[in-house]
C-alpha cells in the first residue's frame, strides 16, 4: 500500500506553489487526462469486462462516453466558470463594489464505488481538477481491473504530488479517512456513506455524498403502456441493476398492471433472449457476496419471470417478482440488482403517501401523459432527480446538477455544478477610500432614524 500520508503531505507542498490556481494549468491538465483515456480506452473496455461483464456498448454508453461529453462542457466553459463576479452591494455599504471568487479548497478525497467504476471515479476528478485541487483518488476494490486501469491513466499524465490513486481495499480507505483533507466527495452505500461522514466531521472536512436508496417507478393508468416496459426493463438491467438511480421497485396502477407485466416479459427476451444468463452481453454481478445475497431475496419471492441463476458466471436473469408488500425483504433495502418487485395502487395519492413514509429516494420515475398527475408527483414527493415518461437519463447531462436529499445524499455535480462543488465562493466587498460617512461611528446619539432608512 502508499505511503498514504506522505503523498497528503507532498500534495499540500505541492498546492502551496499555486501552480493548481492558474486556469491555463487546469486546462491543459484536463486535457492531458482527455488524452490519456482516449490511449488507454481499449484498456478501459477490457477492465470493464473482466470486472463486470459489461458489453463494450454498454461500457461506451454509460462510463466513457458520459465522461468525454463532460470533459468537452468543462474544457469549453471553465474560464467563464471562473470569472470574478461582480453582485449588487447594498445601499448601506455606499461606496463600495462586493464581487465573488471561486477558490480551490486544496487536496481533495475522491472515494468511488464499484458499479460504475470508471465513470464515478473520474466524473468528480474533472470537478476537482476544474476547480483547482490537488486530489487524491481511492477507486472501489471490488472492481480490481478498473482501478488498476485508473492508476495506469492517472500515472500516465500525473505526478502524484498533484493527482494520485490509492489502490487498496478496507485499511486503505480507513487509512485515506484518517488523514485532513480539504473536501471529501464520496459515491457508494449510506452505510458507508455515515462513516465517511463521521470521520469528515473530525477535521470539519465538507462532504458530498452520493448515496442510493428505495428508488420507485410509477406507471400511471393513462401512460403508453408498451414504451413505458421498454425503458423500465431497460433502466432496470442495465448494469445488471447494479445501479444507484435504477428502478428499484415498480407501482403500477391496478387497470394496466397485467397489460405493464405482458410488455415488459416481451421486452426482456427482446433485450437478452430467452436465457440471460448465458448472454455474454448481459453483465454479471460484481462478487459472491452480492451474488448471494441477491439470490436470498429471490426464495420466496412469487417469480413472474426470471429466477435463474448462473453460479460460475454470477449472472441472475432480470427478474420480475408480484405480490409484493412493504414487509417482505426485497422491500427493506435497496436492491442493487436485477431484481423488481411489483406493488399496484389505486390512486396517485395513495402512492404519494407511501413514498413519503419511507427515507428520501436518489431517484424517481413516473409515466403519465397527466400534466396534473406530473406536478402532482414533482411538488408532492422529495426525492434527487428523476425522469418523466424515461429512466436514469436525468444524469446523464451536464447542464442539470445530479446528487441526492435526505438520505439518499448531499450536494450535487456534472458540468458547472462539479466545478462549483470543488470551489469555495469567497466574498469580497471593496470600499472606497474617497469617501467615508460618519452614520456608523460612535457616538450614535439621533442616527437610528437615518440609518433605518438606509436598510
């Protein structure tokens, strides 16, 4: 393992110099690490496969495509993000001129998951970079080939007093979470999201959190039934489920419920065939571990399709299950598979109040051709982000931010927002030496009655 706490130290040398600051040296490091995956891509493919099973389609479509496309945003935009900028001073203040600067927090830790392993590593390492930080980078240990991939890429354009890559598993991160750094930005699990928190507080160290949780998807009984299976089951077993914003649990309304089942069992053996676990473009899921416990939620669960289960690939076919309650075990905890439980309703109300009494979801989806069923949804419910008529598209943009509330997480990035979370907005009021009003001085006597006039 590194020398974790030199490479802390060597990076706080290294940041004291100011070279980070400069927006020509952001630029050109982001498009070194532009370079540096377009050599490596193949790589990236390969590592992806080996860790995950993912087609190179999928792997384009959902990690590297995802992360040029925003490489492009910031290289394009980062010297107007950057810009001093000029906000009204208040009359009180006469005269004076206030302005904002965005400032680097200086090192950052970046501690990544392992279902999207290239993309959530590298998305907030373009934020950080834009931003002006040093960083250090902790990707997951569950996918060994992906971060061993990430450290060639990083070590090919970096040295590691300005961005390094901590490879490693449990030690290493408790390690990372005893060192001060700056600003912390962690993807994964909200039990671990609590830890990484805690151990920030320590040293006061900010945090975003992007966490996961119970994600619904509601079908509405006035949606399009046929195209609305086709995105769920597409959102739903992309990544094998292994996805923090896929559909975790699906609420139908009980008129298109048996039309919604039909569509979407036609849908799956469009996508993977008849034996998706024998399908070498469906990915497998990421370790015995999970494989295990995923396969518990299926014994006594009511199959509708699906179940089957392939030991030596960890592979589970996309399974759809029915008679579901809020007491069963699929319904305690995020699924992270391709696992959906079916639950109907009644009526929109009914579904806004059960959502509301269970912990705030990262996502939300909803299909209708309802304007008033839409807001009703939207203003009713808290929840990250989420689609209308889609799945899991929302993030996949740079112009809106993505994160999550409550305890699906704080903060949120892509594009500027990425830049904005790796900056601190420092304040500034400048006042003017050529003149100097009296009103604020001692003694005060009978100048509240003009000063009250000035607010």
């Amino acid at each position: 393992m590194a020398d974790i706490k030199e490479i802390v130290r060597q990076q706080r040398e290294y940041f004291t110099k100011e070279e980070t600051h400069s927006i020509s040296f952001r630029l050109s490091a982001l498009k070194k690490l532009k370079g540096s995956i377009e050599r490596h891509e193949e790589d990236i493919n390969k590592a992806l496969k080996k860790d995950l099973n993912k087609a190179p389609f999928e792997s384009y479509a959902s990690e590297i495509g995802l992360i040029y496309s925003e490489l492009k945003d910031v290289i394009k935009n980062l010297h107007r993000w950057s810009r001093k900028k000029r906000v009204r001073t208040p009359l009180v203040h006469f005269y004076s001129t206030s302005y904002q600067v965005s400032e680097p927090y200086g090192i950052v830790l970046i501690m990544s998951p392992w279902n999207y392993p290239f993309q959530l590593t590298i998305a907030p390492l373009i934020g950080a970079i834009a931003g002006g930080n040093c960083a250090v980078i902790k990707p997951s240990a569950y996918s060994p080939a992906t971060s061993a991939a990430i450290a060639e890429i990083i070590r090919d354009c970096f040295d590691e007093q300005y961005i390094a890559v901590i490879e490693g598993g449990r030690d290493a991160n408790q390690e990372l979470l005893g060192e001060c750094f700056d600003y912390i930005f962690f993807t994964g699990s909200v039990r671990v999201g609590k830890l990484v928190m805690e151990a920030a507080s320590k040293n006061l160290t900010p945090v975003t959190l992007e966490l996961g949780g119970k994600s619904p998807c509601i079908v509405s009984n006035d949606a399009d039934i046929d195209l609305a299976a086709k995105r769920i089951i597409w959102g739903k077993t992309l990544n094998s489920g292994q996805t923090c914003v896929c559909p975790d649990y699906l609420l139908v309304h009980k008129d298109v419920k048996e039309e919604l089942m039909t569509a979407m069992i036609k849908y799956l053996r469009i996508f993977y065939g008849d034996q998706p676990c024998t399908n070498d473009e469906f990915p497998r899921i990421v370790n015995k571990k999970h494989f295990n416990r995923l396969k518990s939620l299926l014994s006594d669960a009511h199959i509708v399709t699906g179940g089957d289960i392939n030991e030596e690939t960890l592979q589970i076919s996309p399974t759809i299950i029915d008679r579901v309650t809020w007491e069963d075990l699929v319904m305690q905890e995020e699924i992270f598979g391709p696992i959906l439980p079916v639950l109907e309703f009644e009526s929109i109300e009914k579904v806004i109040t059960m959502i509301n009494n269970h912990p705030k979801p990262l996502a939300l989806y909803l299909f209708t051709r309802s304007k008033g069923i839409e807001k009703r949804i939207v203003n009713g419910i808290s929840f990250g982000g989420g689609c209308i008529n889609d799945t899991l598209v929302h993030l996949a943009t740079s112009y809106m931010p993505f994160g999550g509330v409550g305890s699906s997480g704080m903060g949120g990035y892509h594009g500027k927002w990425s830049f904005d979370t790796f900056t601190h907005k420092k304040s500034i009021l400048k006042k003017s030496n050529l003149l100097d009003i009296n009103i604020r001085y001692a003694p005060y006597k009978d100048k509240l009655k003009l000063l009250k006039k000035m607010f």
